[in-house]
C-alpha cells in the first residue's frame, strides 16, 4: 500500500468513527466546544461544494456530540476572512478552528494569532505560508495533480508541442500543482509559451484564453489547472472556431467536466479528483478529539489518479452541487 493510500484509508476511517461514535452523558454535560469553520464563500463551482460539505458538516456534527457548537463563517475576500476571523476569535472561546484559507499569504498571520490563544488549528486545501502554524493539514496531493495531468499530456503529445497554462489563486496549492507540472514537462521538449493567473474563476478564464488565443496562431494543448477555468477555456476556443488544439485540460473533477469524460470528448478525456468533501473530513476528524479519540495531528493527502472514461462512474456523483 502506499503511503498517500494509507493517509486517504485514515482520513476516512476518521471521519466515519467521529461521526458514528455515541456521546456519553458525562461529554454532554462537560462543557461547551466551539469548533470555528472559515471558508471562503462560494466565488466558483469548487468552493460552492466546500460550503454545501462544511455547512452538511455542521448539522451532522452538532446532531452527533450536542456538546459542539460548530461555527461556518464564509468570506468573499482574503480581507474578509481576516477580518471575520479576528472577530470570531474575539467574540467567541475556540477550541478549534478549521479553516480554508482564501490565501495562503494573508491568512498565515492571522491563524498564527488564534493559534497562539491554545487554538487547535486544522488547515484545508490552501495551506499557510508556515506550516508550523497548523495542528492538522487535509488536502489533495496538489503535486500529483500537476504531475499526473502533464505525464498523460506529454504521452499524447510525444514528448513535443506548444502549450498554455492558467494559474489559479496564488496559493501554496496553486504552488505545487504548478510545480508537480512543470517538473515533468521540463523533462519533454514541450514548450510552455504562457503561463498566467484567472484566480479559479470561469470568467477570468474565458478572458485570459481570449488574450492567448490572440497572441498565438499555435496552441497544442491547454492546462486550465481547474474544472471552473477549464469551462471559460472551451468556451473562449469554440467562440474562436481554433481546430489546432488538440487538448484542454483542467482538474477537480466537477461533474460537468467528468460527463465529458465519460462520454469520451477528444479533447477534455481526463480529469483529475480533488472533492471539496475534504472540508466535512477534516471538521469529523477534529470533532472527534473532543468526544474520546486522541487528536489527529500531521499531513494527510487525497491520491490524484487520473479520471478517464473506463473509471469516471467512480468519481461522477449527479447529486452534488459541484
């Protein structure tokens, strides 16, 4: 088994024993757990499936272990959040906070002085800027997504071609997926001709592709680094009626791109998984510490196998909001 294997197995088995195990009378009538859930608001498809999982999160947890209070705070803005997160650790005694920081930057100083109060400190997805700040990290394994994505592009194109790339949020998950990218790519004589922010965002995408497509006559492929993006990409390549790229690219997952996967579209075939369910795992899994488990501390990280249409019923869920 290997080792991101072993974390994903007790990331989950986590989250179903914190869920399903019994309160004792004796924990009910303790004391009051406050258990603070920041996230940014639903700005795209993927954090709209963040919100509908922490606020899921939050009935099941406070119907499971009355004695928690579980708090969502949602933010529009890395200024927001700062600021909603100052007031949360003003107004209320946290025990915990579980926080998807809508930068890593701007969040890192802010955690650190919640932390500093005795605050346990569980971070998702965008991790901060010092990780010596956080108590736990849930995440994807960023890497494997850029890496996975550009072994399979580098295949298809035989190792030569012209590509473009959009960025996401600079965060240290946009980082890595970045780097696990263009690591691989680096080894091929494919050439990265831009590379650019759109902040996971459908729009932005749509704007961004436009300007590539006016500066290049020649695109091979495209890498939107997300499903959002991936969207606004295709729509600024069917606009244009480009027949020379041979492949767009995103990941995450989104059920829309995965019903393109499965029907076997030439030029989006795969994705990769990245749920926003992380966020119900690890508010289970830092719930749990106050009910009789022992705290769950250190790094655990989804696998990133890539989505083809052979596997794609297995991560294609109509029901969800992403």
């Amino acid at each position: 088994m290997t080792l991101n294997c072993l974390k994903k197995r007790m990331l989950l088995s986590a989250a179903a024993i914190a869920v399903a195990m019994p309160l004792s009378a004796g924990h009910a009538q303790e004391r009051d757990v406050k258990i603070a859930v920041s996230i940014p608001a639903a700005t795209h498809g993927w954090t709209g499936g963040v919100v509908y999982h922490a606020e899921q999160a939050e009935k099941e947890v406070e119907a499971a272990f009355p004695n928690i209070d579980v708090i969502v705070s949602t933010a529009s803005s890395a200024s927001a959040q700062v600021s909603s997160l100052e007031d949360l650790s003003a107004t209320q005694d946290l025990d915990a906070l579980v926080i998807l920081p809508f930068t890593s930057e701007e969040l890192t100083g802010p955690v650190e002085q919640v932390k500093a109060k005795g605050t346990f400190v569980a971070v998702v997805d965008r991790g901060l800027t010092d990780p010596s700040v956080q108590d736990l990290y849930v995440a994807g394994d960023n890497i494997a997504v850029g890496a996975n994505t550009a072994t399979w592009l580098s295949e298809k194109l035989g190792g030569e071609g012209e590509i473009v790339v959009l960025r996401g949020i600079p965060t240290v998950i946009d980082d890595e997926r970045i780097k696990g990218f263009s690591d691989v790519i680096a080894k091929s004589n494919i050439k990265i001709l831009d590379i650019q922010y759109a902040n996971w965002n459908q729009d932005e995408a749509f704007q961004l592709m436009q300007d590539y497509l006016a500066k290049y006559p020649k695109i091979d492929a495209v890498w939107a680094n997300d499903d959002d993006m991936l969207l606004g990409v295709i729509e600024a390549v069917e606009q244009a009626g480009r027949s020379d790229i041979k492949y767009m690219l995103g990941g995450n997952g989104m059920k829309q791109v995965i019903e393109m996967v499965k029907e076997g579209d030439e030029r989006t075939p795969i994705s990769t998984p990245y749920p926003p369910s992380m966020i119900k795992s690890a508010v289970y899994m830092v719930a749990g510490q106050f009910n009789g488990q022992a705290p769950m501390r250190g790094s655990f990280l989804l696998d990133a196998p890539l989505i083809t249409p052979e596997n794609a019923d297995q991560f294609y869920f109509p029901d969800s909001p992403f």
